[in-house]
C-alpha cells in the first residue's frame, strides 16, 4: 500500500528475484527500500551499490537436515512432532473471481 507519494518498499523471495525488481525499478525511476534473500554475492553488490537496502542469510544446513530427517520418518510411518511440532494453519481461500 502506497502512503502519500511514497510507494511500497519491496520484498523479495531471494536475492535473484530482487536483482529483477531492482532493474524495474530503477528502470521506472523509482526508488524504495529493497530487500531479498539467501545473501547472495550479487544481491550484496547490489546493496553496495545502492540498488538494494538489505538480504537475509539462513543458514540452509539446519533446514535440510531437518527435512531429510522428516523424510525419513514419514517414510518408515513414524511421528515427526520431534523434529517438527509446529502445524501452520490452512490459508484461507482465495476469492472467486467475478464474471461479467
């Protein structure tokens, strides 16, 4: 949501995705807070070089282990709640789209 003349700030599922919003962006002669993620090389350049506010790093490690772990339970039929105890709730439906 647009405040004033101020448009929204950005962000981005990764770093990739931001280098593309940065080259919009920039073509478009906006400029607003970006951020992505995953920390990559060029999303840092792009910070250095002014194009982009900020990236996320997460270490990926932990979550693959994680998730190899909870492959492999589901795969022999045991319970996850050990490693994985936290349900997210179902996303509600997206609005039907109106004919006319």
């Amino acid at each position: 949501m647009a405040v004033g003349n101020l448009a929204p700030p950005g962000l981005a599922a990764n770093d990739g995705m931001a280098g593309g919003i940065a080259t919009a962006l920039k073509g478009a002669g906006i400029n607003v807070p970006l951020t992505g993620q995953d920390a990559e090389l060029a999303g840092v350049q792009r910070i250095l070089a002014d194009q982009q506010s900020s990236t996320v790093y997460k270490a990926f490690r932990p979550e693959a282990d994680a998730t190899a772990e909870i492959a492999v339970k589901l795969l022999n039929g045991e319970d996850i709640k050990s490693v994985a105890d936290i349900t997210a709730p179902a996303a509600p439906a997206p609005p039907s789209p109106r004919c006319r």
